[in-house]
C-alpha cells in the first residue's frame, strides 16, 4: 500500500512538472553573469512577488516597485522606486539603465511594447501558479547563475508538496467556486489563476476552467448551474472596498439564496495577501487555510486569515 501511494506521489509530481513546463517567457534565458565590460547585471523587479524571489536567489536589484500592501525584502530598501506593478513609470525605468526588467507574465500585454519602445529589455515570468514559481525560479536561476540557490528552492518545494499530497489522498473532491473581488464589481476564478489553482492543488475541484483564461465575467445564473459545494471570496486591489462589495452582493441580489453554499453556510472569506493574483512564498499558508476550509467540517476556529461568511451570506437566504 505504501508503495502504491509513493508511486502515486512520484507520479502527480511529475505530471505537475510536465504542466508547467513552457509556461515561462524565456526568450531572455541565456546566461547572465556579467557584461562584456564585466559589469554585474542591472535588474528591475516590477512586483512584491517578483523582489521576494530575486531576494531568494540572492541577486541584486536597481529598481523596486512602489508598493503599498506588501513588504519589500531588507536588502531592496531605500531603491529608487519605478511606480506600481499596474502603473510602471517608464521614464524612470529608461533613466535607471536596466539590463532586464523582470515582471509577472499577467503583464506582459501591458508592458513588452512599452519596454521595446524605450530600448529595455524585459523578462515575464509565470505567477499565476505554484508550479509556474518554480519554473520561472529555475529558469532565472539557469539565467543568473543562481542554479544552486534555485535548486534548493526547488527541493524545499517538491518535499513539501510531496508531504501535502499524501496527507491530501481524499476520494471525495469538493466542488469550490472562487470569486475575485474587485471593488464595485467580481470575477470567478478559473484553474489558470493563482487562487483557483491553490484550489485544485488542494485536492479539490474547481467548478470554472478555461483553456487559457484566468478570470472570466460569468452571470450567476450561470454560477448557479455549477452547484459548488463551497464558495471562497478573495479581493485584488482596494480589499475593504471589495469585501463590501461581497457583503451587498450576497445580501440583495436574491439568487445567492439558492446556492446550497450559501445554504449551508459554506461561503469563506480568505486573505487576500495569501489568495491573490500572484504565486508568492506563502503559498503553504493559504494551502493550509484550504485544508481548514475544504476538509475541516467548516471549523475554522485559530485560522485568523479565513473568515467564516456563513452567517452575512445566510441572510440573504432567509
């Protein structure tokens, strides 16, 4: 039985290796240690998630993004800022002098012409999921001569997800429904976001996929046809705003009432911090909250980052 379960192991391991391999834009990815007049590479990283893995990898930065939720690791401090991951400032990009800016791949649209035009070049990484992390981790690390600090991370990984697996082996899967809060308005999440594919890495199954979408605008006529077992509410940008947003929603349009979700006081709220459009390396702290929320009996009890909306959402039921 032991033997069965670590083949099992072994083999969802490699499956997800297999999944996320081409999922990385590297058309930058040959190796970088210094130019030709031997100067070290200057990099701008355009993302928390983004600074948090160059940290990692030990590689230094000449550009931070300005950022007003997450911290910057210590050794970016005090780094000439080059505006919001959503609102780049490509005149203090160009004046900076950068070798390679390196950015969430969800932003590519956004910004590879405006990089062309200004003469920088820019690698696009993939954070819409776990295993996209380590891919891209790898890849800058094969890029950077940073293979040794990247492997490590790469291990610690696999060890972890290995161990996750065996304590997730569950016949049952439920059937979850991820919403992205955004103010004034929501998203569903499908399995190529982030927050929906913490969903399926937890065992579960995530009730909206697409073939390359990672949000879709879906009318809940529609949602309702899904029959999700649990619901989970995130937000991205302005999350106070968005939680009221969520808060109207469930509680004055009448159709949420018929969710069996709702129902049965199946709706969670989750950490943003933890649950948004970014990989980052507190991805076992929000696999842990979904191990609470999907096969916890609904006791969330110590979990300070999941909050039980039951209760807002029943009312609307009543």
């Amino acid at each position: 039985m032991k033997k069965r379960k670590r083949r099992y192991i072994a083999s969802i391991l490699a499956f997800t290796l297999l999944l996320g391999s081409g999922c990385v834009d590297q058309s930058q990815g040959k190796t970088v240690q210094a130019d030709a007049d031997g100067e070290a590479p200057r990099i701008i990283a355009t993302s928390g998630a983004t600074c948090q893995i160059m940290d990692r990898l030990e590689l230094d930065l000449v550009g931070i993004p300005t950022l007003t939720t997450s911290s910057l690791p210590e050794r970016y401090e005090g780094l000439p800022e080059v505006g919001s991951p959503m609102g780049l400032d490509m005149e203090i990009i160009k004046s900076l002098n950068p070798t390679d800016v390196v950015g969430p791949d969800t932003l590519k649209e956004d910004y590879a012409l405006q990089y062309e035009n200004i003469g920088v070049t820019g690698t696009f990484i993939n954070l819409r999921s776990v295993q996209g992390m380590y891919d891209s981790i790898a890849m800058l690390g094969e890029k950077y001569d940073r293979q040794e600090q990247a492997q490590a991370l790469v291990d610690e990984y696999e060890s972890y997800l290995a161990d996750y697996l065996e304590r997730n082996q569950r016949e049952e899967k439920p059937r979850v429904l991820v919403l992205m809060g955004l103010p004034g308005s929501y998203l569903v999440c499908t399995q190529n976001s982030y927050a929906g594919s913490l969903v399926e890495l937890a065992g579960a199954e995530n009730v909206f996929h697409h073939e390359s979408k990672d949000f879709l605008n879906v009318n809940t006529e529609e949602i309702l046809k899904t029959d999700p077992d649990i619901i989970i509410r995130t937000a991205h940008g302005l999350p106070d705003k968005a939680k009221e947003m969520f808060a109207k929603e469930f509680t004055e349009n009448d159709i949420w009432k018929h969710f069996r979700a709702v129902q049965e006081g199946k709706v969670y709220d989750v950490d943003y911090m933890l649950f948004g459009m970014s990989s980052t390396f507190e991805y076992p702290e929000a696999l842990d909250d979904l191990e609470t929320v999907l096969y916890g009996d609904g006791d969330v009890a110590g979990k300070e980052s999941i909050e039980v909306a039951g209760e807002q959402a029943g009312g609307a039921a009543e």
